[in-house]
C-alpha cells in the first residue's frame, strides 16, 4: 500500500509539475501553518493534488512531524518518495553475504509487487496481476513472471537459498515471527535476511486497517528490536537496523550465523568432457 502511494505521488505530480508552488523554497511547518492545514488537507487520501501544493512549500522534516503529530500519512514529493525507493532497495541488499555480486548468489525479493530490484533476484508474490478488483490493500502492480508462492511456503529446500529480501511486505502477515523463523531454515549459514518495514506513526494504525490484504500489525524500529530479543535472537544477529534517512519507513538486516559457502558447479556435473568420457567407454549412449 505504501509503495502505491509513492507511485501516486509521482503520477499526481506529472499533472501538476508546471506549476510555480513546487519552486519555491521550502520553509518548517509553524504553529499557523499546522493549524491551516489541519482544516484545509484531505486526510483521506494523501496523495491528492492540492495536498501536494499546499505541503510542497514546507520541508521534508516538517512534513513528516506534521504527519507524527496528525496521526496521518506523511507527504513526500515525488522525487523524494523516488529517492525513497532507491534507498530502500540499497538499504535490504545489505543481506547479501560480503565479498560477493548479486551474480554469484542466489536470492529472493518476497512478495515483490512490480519492484525488481534486480534481474539477478527471484521475485516471489502470491499473485501476477490484480485478481481482487482494486480491493485496498492490493500492490499497485505486479511482475508477471514472478514465481506464485506464498511467504510461508515457499518452493526452496532447507539452506538453499543465499539472501531473502521482503520490502513492504512482512507487516502484511499476522505471524510475522514464525515467517522469519522459516525463512531461516531456508537459509544458509552466514546468508542475510533485507526488510523494508513501515513506520506506523508515519503510516496508518493496523488496529484500523480493515482490509484482508493490508497491515496486521504496527511496525517501527523499536517494535521490530522487541521482537528480535524476545523471539529471534537466538537465530539471528541483528546487524542493522534503522539506518534509512526518511521516517516512513525503517530497514532491518538478519544474519544467519555461521560461515557462508557460495553455490559451485560439482564435480559430477563437469568433471569429464564428452570425449573423455567417450575414451573411458561410459559415454551414455555408446
């Protein structure tokens, strides 16, 4: 849901981006500003057009205690929910085990949506496209070739799989400690688990979220850490958590612990070529 808002964003923006509001330097929002609004915003839907003109004029920062204090969703404009996006991408590819490409790994984006990430990832959704009629809570959009599965039961062996990442999608469950638990097992030592997860206080209150599809449960910084001592600390090593520079959301990075071994090709897969195993008479067919 966040990560259609963004997009929102940007497409609202184009509609709109001639105009001289988004020009003008930015300034804090003051005590008459914050009372302005309050009246004057559409607080049902954020990424309106004349919520964007009138919250362009003031700074991020103050945008987003605006939103803190209004128990609403904070406003990026549309080339910094872009930076958002890219920052969070950067932020969950920390997972991967050091010292190694994208290439040489095998990895997971769970409940992708329609973000890649990269083409050296497997992405991983319950669904290709819509199939709930615009039901809220729903992605705005989908990779088409993404392998159907869902976050519970997904189709890899037990220590299979180097790095899983997941960006907006672990507040969507409601067992979130037994879905990382599992994705545990299919890790291999020193493999990394790459989170995106909402802020609340920046977002929306889960107790209020009516959908089916939507968050299960209130996510920040302090929230998650919580949960990692009291239920997951014996699996993991938290290594980062809450570096991203914006409030909306937060990063986390697991690390199975253990010594990482990247994939090889086996011996009984290229050891002999065609001729030689020709020459020692085991050549199938001959």
């Amino acid at each position: 849901m966040i990560a259609r808002l963004l997009k929102l964003l940007d497409a609202t923006y184009k509609g709109v981006a001639r105009s001289d509001q988004y020009l003008l330097p930015q300034r804090d929002i003051t005590e008459e500003d914050e009372a302005f609004l309050r009246k004057n915003l559409n607080f049902s839907f954020m990424a309106d057009a004349e919520n964007i003109r009138l919250m362009s004029r003031f700074t991020a920062k103050s945008r987003e205690e605006f939103a803190r204090k209004t128990n609403s969703m904070v406003l990026y404009l549309p080339d910094e929910a872009r930076l958002i996006k890219r920052l969070e991408e950067e932020a969950v590819l920390r997972a991967i085990p050091a010292g190694y490409e994208l290439k040489a790994l095998n990895g997971i984006n769970v409940g992708c949506g329609d973000r890649r990430i990269s083409d050296y990832i497997i992405p991983i959704d319950i669904m290709r496209e819509s199939q709930l009629g615009g039901a809220s809570g729903e992605h705005h959009a989908f990779l088409r070739d993404a392998v159907l599965a869902n976050p519970e039961d997904l189709p890899f062996k037990p220590e299979s799989l180097d790095y899983i990442v997941a960006l907006h999608m672990l507040e969507h469950v409601a067992n979130p400690i037994e879905i990382l638990r599992y994705w545990g097992t299919l890790l291999k030592p020193g493999g990394g688990i790459g989170l995106i997860l909402p802020n609340h206080e920046y977002t929306w209150d889960a107790r209020g979220d009516v959908s089916q599809f939507g968050h299960k449960w209130n996510t920040n910084a302090q929230i998650f850490r919580r949960l990692y001592e009291r239920d997951i600390k014996d699996l993991f090593m938290l290594e980062s958590l809450d570096t991203l520079p914006h409030k909306i959301s937060f990063d986390v990075i697991l690390r199975k612990p253990g010594e990482f071994r990247p994939f090889k090709i086996s011996n009984a897969t290229s050891m002999y070529s065609g001729a030689e195993l020709a020459r020692m008479g085991v050549m199938v067919g001959d």
